[in-house]
C-alpha cells in the first residue's frame, strides 16, 4: 500500500481590497504590513480596483499574488462580478477592505462566502472633510452585518463611525498606525539634496500626494510669510509628492517668486533618508486620519506644525513634540513655525519628544500585534480549515 502523504494546512489567507496601488500612507502601511508579518501566519492577496503602479514592486514577499480589476469611472456594476468570482476561486479566509471607495464589496465577499470581512477607515474624502455625507454614511450603515469589525486608525475616526455613522462600539476596534523605527530615525542624509544648499539651512519639509485634502497651497501661503516675517534666515520648503494640485502649486510658488528656495522634487521612493535633510515637518491637511508621513517625521526627531485636524491632535503634543494650528490658516501656519527657526535646539527637544511618543505607541511591531490578534480572533470565531479551490501561485493579473 501506498502511504498517502499528510497535507499541510496553509495558512489563512487575507485579501486585501484597495481602491489603487500607489504611492501613498495607506499603502505604504499595507505593503509594509504585508511584508513585516510573519509568513507562518498569514499569507496575504493584494487586490486592486482598478490598477497598480511600479509602487506593488515593494512588496519583498514572494508568495503574494497581485491582481487589478480595472474598475471604471461610476457604478460599475460589473466589477461585482469580476470579484465574486476571483474571491470564489481564491477562497480567502478574509477580506481586508479600505476606505469608502471599496466598502461596497464587503457585501461582495459575504456573498462569494468569505468568512470573515474586515473594513478600515483611514481617513475621510476631501470632498466631506468632516464625514457627514448622508449618502455615504448610509451605505457604510447599510453594510454593518456584513462587516464584522470597522478598523479606524484614529480616537477620532472611531468616535465619527460610532456618533455620526452609528456603527455599533461592540464592531470597532481601533488599531494605531505603526512605522519603522529602524528605519525612520535622526541622522545626515546620504545624499545632498538641492535645498542643502546652505550650511544654515533650515528646511520646513512635508511629504504627500499632491491634492484638496493636504492643502499644500496654505503651506506655500505660509512660507511666503516666514520669508517676509524672517528676511535674514535661509529657509527652504520641500514638497515631496505628485498629484492633480502639482501644476497649481508649481504656478503658486512661482507667483510669489519663491523658485529659488521652494522645491517640488516629486514622489520619491527614499523617504527616510529624504526625512534626515528636514529641519521640520509641516502638515496643512483639512482632513487626516492618522497620517503615516507625520509618524515617520515623527520617528525621524523632527518637531512638527500641522493643522488640527482628524488623529493629528492624539500624536502631536502642543508644546512638547511640536505645535497645532487650525486648518486654512496660512498665518497661524507661519506664526508656530516661527520659533523652531529661531531656536535649533527647541526644534531638537520636540523631536527628540517625537521621537519617543512614536516608540511608546505607534511602533510597526505594536501595529502588527494588533493585526494578527484580530484577524486570529475572528478566523478562530468564524472560519474552518479549508483548502483553497485552487492553490494560488503570486502574479499580476
């Protein structure tokens, strides 16, 4: 007789729904997710809406399969389709979805029968800064019992989906956003970037997508000022990003003709290093969730001024790690940034602060923990061992 060999059990497998894959905070955190977990105990699926960019090639694990829907503008209905039936021949153990513009497909899942549906927020649109669309509050409503547990990033995303959305408290749980701390951290840069062009430099940097909701036009607004309010100092502004607002921006700066110390050098795929030729990180968002540039800032011992606004308030401490200021207030903006230009070794002490309240809270290894325990909480409430209808062998699709 022929000895029949033992099937080893793979383990759970997590799709994860994205709208596109691109450079971004959100994404950054997912493919570093994806990356940092252990292989032995989950294996993970990057789903894309509509398409993927050079950006999926960071992910470093070699067992994850990688697929676009190419969803169009509008409805869509279609797409539906497309999905249930890639979710029915993955058969993953969870569906990991984010933001407003996949929560629809939670109900997707539950009908191609993936067992456990998971939905994170993290961060409201531009177009709703403060989350009050009735429209969308309804179908995130709608779709409670579809959806075992919302995930927000933020203390204050998690009292918007209880108090305005009415998500019920026992279907939440807040997860911090989490960085590498090994790799975000104080030091010179590697290189010499354009705007170390003095000794005395001192460059106010931020890094994001160029668009409405990071409002990098008030920023500009701001530093115009700081050049008028601090003629003497040799101040520098970096925006690291691109987006639809790039050539707006670009048109702004050179109307205050500030071409010679504002710098637009675009997406860049070394943030850390690029983080290290900072001398302070600014952030003018309307609207944020738990902003994962700030908390690599953050790590990086830079004091940061940003606006008030969403999770902001729970990281930055006013008078410690850096300064708040209310949202379009391009005054205010100029005015608490002011005395870490005056006074090097206040913006050392802040960051140093930043530095440790990153350490204390919002480590990746914290993040992770907190992942793995949900996703095992709920595999071990609601799924069974099961064998995928066929095995899944990473690729594009």
């Amino acid at each position: 007789m022929t000895a029949v060999p033992d099937i080893v059990p793979q383990p759970p497998l997590v799709a994860h729904l994205i709208y596109r894959l691109d450079i971004g905070g959100l994404e950054t955190l997912l493919v570093d997710t994806i990356n940092r977990m252990a292989p032995g105990r989950y294996r993970h699926a990057v789903i894309c809406l509509t398409d993927y960019t050079d950006f999926a090639q960071r992910i470093t694990r070699q067992d994850v399969a990688l697929y676009a829907l190419h969803k169009p503008a509008g409805l869509a209905l279609g797409i539906h389709a497309d999905l249930f039936r890639l979710l029915r021949r993955l058969a993953p153990d969870i569906l990991h979805t984010y933001n407003l513009g996949t929560i629809e497909y939670a109900a997707t899942a539950w009908a191609a029968g993936v067992p456990v549906r998971i939905h994170a927020e993290h961060g409201r649109d531009a177009r709703d800064p403060q989350g009050i669309n009735p429209k969308h509050n309804l179908l995130r409503r709608l779709l409670t019992p579809v959806i075992d547990r919302y995930v927000p990033v933020s203390r204050d995303l998690a009292g918007w989906l209880e108090r305005v959305v009415r998500i019920p408290a026992r279907k939440l749980q807040l997860i911090d956003n989490g960085v590498d701390t090994e790799r975000f951290r104080a030091g010179t840069a590697a290189v010499t970037e354009a705007w170390q062009d003095a000794p005395d430099a001192f460059v106010i940097g931020t890094v994001g997508r160029l668009q409405d909701v990071k409002d990098q036009v008030t920023l500009i607004e701001a530093f115009a000022l700081l050049r008028r309010q601090l003629p003497n100092e040799q101040l520098r502004l970096v925006l690291v990003g691109d987006g639809p607002l790039r050539a707006q921006l670009e048109a702004r700066v050179a109307a205050l003709g500030l071409q010679d110390c504002a710098f637009l050098p675009g997406p860049r795929s070394d943030v850390a290093p690029v983080m290290r030729s900072f001398s302070l990180f600014a952030l003018s968002s309307i609207a944020e969730g738990t902003p994962v540039t700030m908390l690599e800032a953050m790590a990086s011992e830079l004091p940061v001024v940003s606006t008030a606004v969403g999770g902001i308030p729970d990281l930055v401490t006013p008078g410690v790690s850096g300064a708040l200021v209310p949202a379009r207030d391009p005054q205010a903006l100029a005015a608490a940034i002011v005395p870490y230009v005056k006074d090097r070794a206040l913006a050392r002490r802040h960051g140093a602060q930043g530095r440790a309240r990153v350490e204390q809270q919002y480590s990746m290894q914290a993040m992770l923990a907190a992942y793995v325990a949900l996703y095992d909480e709920l595999c071990q409430t609601k799924t069974t061992p099961r064998t995928p209808k066929k095995a899944i062998t990473p690729c594009a699709e």
